[in-house]
C-alpha cells in the first residue's frame, strides 16, 4: 500500500537530497520533518519504498536517494499539489534586462539561456523559431571583410534573424545593395519555406547562370534560409562545473559529450516545439529516449505565435535538480517569449 504518510515521507526525503547531495537517513527525516514517526517507522517506510524502486541504497548502512522514479513522484506530486516556487526576483530580472532587446529574437535567447544558467547553476537551452512558416519581410546585406556577408533577415512576424554568410566573389556594398533591393522585390510576401523551393527551382533556370548578380543574390538568399530546424544556444557550463554532482572526470566527459553534440539537444529541443502541450514538460534520466542524455533531466516548455509552437527554452542539469525552482523558471522565460513574438 502507497497512503498519504508515504508520499510525504518520499517527498521529504527527495527534497533533502536536492539540498543536500548526502544519503538520507531515518534519523534525519525524523528530526527534521514532523511526521510524528519514530525513526524505526520511517526507517520501515524508507525500505518499503526501497521495494517499489522510488528509492536506492548506494551502499550498505547508508540512508537512501531516490532513483528516476522516485523523482518522477516527486515532480508529479509537486504538479498535482500546485507547490509554487517563489520567482519575484527572477521574473524582475528577466523582463528588466531583456525588454531592451526583444526585437531580435537570436539575441533574446542567447540572453536568456545566460539568465536561466545564472540563477539554476544548469545548462541553459534554447532553440529559435523554425522558419519555414514565418513570412518574409525584407533582408538587409553588410559588406564584412573580403569573402563575409552580414545578412538581417526581418519578418511579418517581428522575427529577425542574423547571419554571417561566407561567399567565394569579392562583393562592393554597392553591390549588396542591390542584390538586397532584388531579393526585397522578389520575396516579400512568402513564406521562408516557399522561398527556398522557388530558388531551387530558379537556381536550375539558364537566366539565373547568365545574369551574375541574380545568381549571387540567389546564393546569398539559399545560405541565409539554410538552417530551417533553428539555432541553438547553450549556456552555463561553468555553472554545472561547480555542481557537487559533476565533482569526478567521468560525470565531466558526460556533459561535455552533451554539449559537444549540439545535434542531439536539438533533436531533443525540436520534440518539445512540436508539442501543443501549454505547460512546462519534465524529462526525467532514464525517461529520456536519447541514450547520450539519460544522465541528466530535462525541464523545457514551447513558445509560441499564437497557439502554434515555434521554439523551446528550458534547462539540463542532474536528475538531482530543484525541480519546483527549474519549473517555475521555465514556465516564466517561455511565456515572456511568446509575448514578445506576439507583440504584446
């Protein structure tokens, strides 16, 4: 049997080992949790709940931690219960320091996933709107060295995008000018996904290979339109370098694998952006289906235009994570980036 008394026993025993790295022991849940229980009762509860997998021993005459499943509850408990973290001084900072650069959405989330990082000590993460479905606005081109283009991509939606484009001719800004003029005239009204299968089409055209301007400007166009699944940012791992649960060589290797292989978390992020699900999801070690992220939790929310999911934000960190103050953060930066891509 599973009563109430042994759901708060777990909670405890899950939140003590969230502020405290250290086996928990009957003795300590007794002293410092007023359940009423002798600690030969809690200690009793703490085996029966050994038994249903909701907590490990990790070696003998040790207290216990909780396994994926224990944390699983718990997170569900805290759900279910409504426990709300106290984010005042979080939701300040976030809409103080990053009201100044909504407008370009890149920028915005590189400056979140640092303020995430800041106040969790994990991993902060995002991933930019997918832009095949924005529509475009105008482009803007800035000569960058010899062989280097600045493109501004702007859209109807108040998106902008940002990206140095590397191409093999010598351009003058004269030039840049006018390649943006004729992509301005050519596009404006589509959406980004049109766009790149008219210039496929074009590309193959005997007008577009005798007119070297078009051409270039059609090349320009396909490398700034290149990356359709979004960008992702990353931030923090110095943070986590200083988490008691990253202390030996192997937990190192471990997130710096994860971070290395950028393809992974956004593989991971462009399944939250496909969710129509409003709050905040919880991934938790073992529950991920990605082997190289089976070590770590995973707190993440979409955000939206409309009620359409376009991006994600969230964090990765221990499966020893405070998971109620995570939550409530997310669940913040994620609704402050739908407002600023609905203009609100």
């Amino acid at each position: 049997m599973f009563d109430e008394r042994d759901r708060e026993v777990l909670c405890a025993i899950v939140q003590s080992y969230i502020n405290n790295p250290d086996p928990v022991g009957s003795r300590f849940i007794t002293r410092k949790y007023a359940f009423s229980l002798s600690s030969a009762s809690i200690r009793n509860i703490m085996s029966d709940l050994e038994e249903m997998g909701f907590l490990r021993q990790p070696h003998t005459s040790a207290g216990r931690v909780p396994t994926d499943k224990g944390y699983r509850f718990y997170v569900d408990y805290l759900c279910s219960h409504e426990q709300q973290y106290d984010n005042r001084a979080f939701f300040n900072e976030i809409t103080r320091e990053l009201e100044s650069i909504k407008n370009d959405i890149d920028v915005l989330l590189s400056e979140t996933t640092k303020r995430l990082s800041n106040f969790s000590h994990y991993l902060g993460v995002a991933l930019s709107p997918k832009s095949g479905s924005a529509t475009f606005n105008r482009i803007t081109l800035l000569k960058h060295r010899r062989n280097h283009v600045v493109t501004v991509l702007f859209t109807d939606e108040g998106l902008v995008r940002n990206k140095v484009v590397d191409v093999d001719f010598d351009l003058t800004q004269r030039d840049l000018n006018r390649i943006a003029s004729y992509l301005n005239s050519e596009f404006y009204g589509y959406n980004l996904n049109d766009i790149r299968t008219k210039i496929v089409r074009e590309m193959s055209e005997e007008k577009i290979l005798c007119d070297t301007l078009i051409s270039r400007a059609i090349r320009i166009c396909r490398e700034v339109l290149s990356s359709p699944s979004g960008n992702i940012f990353i931030s923090g791992f110095s943070e986590v370098l200083g988490l008691p649960d990253f202390s030996d060589v192997e937990k190192i290797k471990e997130i710096s694998r994860a971070m290395e292989d950028k393809h992974l978390i956004i593989k991971l992020l462009d399944k939250f952006s496909e969710s129509a699900k409003d709050e905040v999801q919880v991934i938790i070690g073992s529950e991920n289906s990605l082997a190289g992220m089976k070590g770590f939790s995973i707190v993440a929310a979409t955000y939206k235009e409309g009620s359409r999911p376009v991006g994600s934000v969230g964090v990765i960190g221990p499966t020893r994570m405070d998971y109620s103050k995570t939550i409530a953060m997310v669940d913040i930066v994620s609704k402050f980036i739908t407002k600023v891509i609905e203009g609100k």
